[in-house]
C-alpha cells in the first residue's frame, strides 16, 4: 500500500473541505455547468499560457468531488481537479469512460484532439468525461446511491458523446443500450511540459452495444477529437503493440490490461460481469 493510497483514503469530508478551500459543500453547491473564471490568478495564467481559449473555459466546468468511498463532498472546477498539486494532496473527482460497440462487435477509439490541455493527442476510448454538479448528473435524489450515480453517469455520457463525437441524442436514447461495468481509481501526471496537469479519479466504466440493424452517425467536433476509427479486437491488440505510431491515455491503459477483453469476449451477454459495486484501486 503506497503513501498516496493512505493519503487519500483516510481524507474525511471535512478535512477535504479544509485543504482545499476551492471546493464548494454539497448543499451549496451552484447547480450551474460552470463558474465564472474573470479572476484568474498569475499562476492560472501560466498554467494556461499557450492553450485554446475554448478549452481553457472548458476548465470552468464543475466536477464532482468525492471521498474515498465515492460519496459526494461537493464541487470544484475543472481546473481545481486536475491540478497536480491538489491531486498530490488527495484531491479526487468523479468520472467516466465510455465504450462503444457497434453491432459487428467494433470499438470505437478517438484520438485526443492536439487542443486538449491534458493528454492531447493520445488515443482512448470512445468518450471520456467527467459528470458535472449538476442535479441530473450528481444523483442528487439519493446521493451516495449507486443506481442514481450511474443514471447520472448515464446522463452525462449522452451530453459528452454530442459534445465530442457529435453523435446525436435521439441515436444514443434510441439505438442502443448503456451497460455499468465497475468503478477503478487511479491517479495518473499528464506529464505536461511544467507537470501542472494530471487525473485523480474513481472511473465508471460503460459500455455502450448499438442494437442490431441500427448505427450511430459519428461527426467529430475537431476541437474535442483529431480522429477516430472503429477496430475489431484484434486489430486493437495489434495497434497496441504499434508504440511507434499510437500512444494510449493512462486510465485506457489500467481498463485494458485489467478487464477489457475479457469483457469484449462476452460483449453479447454481459450480465457475468456488469454491475459490479466494487471500486478496484490502481494507484
């Protein structure tokens, strides 16, 4: 068990709250996407010195900052949970990772658009996201309530798959069906120039199967997305293995080597392995 494990697992609520001021309690928590970023300090400014205005305000954004258990303290922005210095003190967020599958059993993988702040142009699954404190994203009728986080995870996943793969609502509502798998937390640098941005997070991971006879159109936002492709499973173990043309993020690296083909294998009838409440801990 490493230091850090300890760290973030004995951080209370309260303790969470009194280190890091920029978190703002559950019950009085804006129910708003965003904060107002007209205050920028000199170290936010050179944190973002030389990235895209879209994505900077992007980073306004608010997460939903938990404890050890996954249970809800309150909400932070963007920015304030990918700071390496707030997560080399504990700070964790909630998040998901999203697979798609369409009916001939292909993933869909995206290349992280060169914009992104963190982890620009690596390739990962379909659509990772965070959900926001918003209330039909933070299962806010029960927190704490597993069925609510993921109906919020749900939620947030169709928001994101329009925003960044332009795939349309109605499709995602209507042409195929969301499977909850589990929950892993892991804690990975961005590895940026300055070492300023990173991942600390507890990830649900999803999968999406289109129903037969039915697609999903795909239209890339280019400031979200560089590329995409869809691969069966042995073309992505060899693209894999490819470490001279695709790098891979860190958090789609654990899902593989942990779970996701023995997962794929059973991608017809996952009802061995989805629903699992466990958290599994890579850190």
């Amino acid at each position: 068990m490493s230091e850090y494990y300890k760290l973030v697992e004995n951080l209370t609520e309260n303790e969470i709250l009194i280190k890091f001021p920029d978190v703002i309690p559950l019950d009085t928590r804006p129910n708003s996407r965003s904060s107002n970023n007209s205050n920028l300090t000199n170290k936010d400014k050179n944190a973002f010195n030389g990235h895209n205005e879209t994505q900077i305000q992007l980073m306004n954004e608010n997460c939903i900052v938990i404890d050890w258990n996954d249970n809800i303290v309150g909400s932070a922005t963007k920015k304030t949970c990918h700071l390496m210095d707030n997560i080399e003190r504990g700070l964790l967020h909630r998040a998901f990772s999203c697979f798609i599958f369409n009916e001939k059993n292909e993933l869909l993988l995206q290349q992280r658009a060169k914009e992104k702040i963190t982890f620009p142009l690596l390739w990962t699954n379909t659509c990772c996201s965070h959900p926001l404190s918003i209330d039909n994203e933070i299962g806010i009728k029960n927190p704490g309530n597993l069925i609510e986080n993921i109906n919020g995870i749900k939620n947030a996943c169709i928001r994101k798959l329009e925003h960044e793969l332009g795939i349309p609502t109605s499709e995602t509502l209507n042409n195929g069906k969301f499977h909850f798998l589990n929950r892993i937390h892991y804690m990975a640098p961005c590895n940026d120039p300055k070492n300023v941005w990173g991942e600390h997070e507890i990830d649900y991971i999803l999968f999406f199967k289109v129903n037969k006879g039915f697609d999903l159109t795909v239209k890339p936002n280019i400031n979200e997305v560089e590329d995409f492709k869809w691969v069966d499973c042995n073309t992505f173990k060899k693209l894999l293995n490819d470490t001279e043309n695709y790098s891979f993020t860190p958090w789609f690296k654990i899902i593989c080597e942990n779970y996701l083909f023995n997962w794929w294998d059973q991608l017809d009838d996952l009802s061995n392995v989805e629903n699992d409440k466990n958290i599994y801990r890579m850190l």
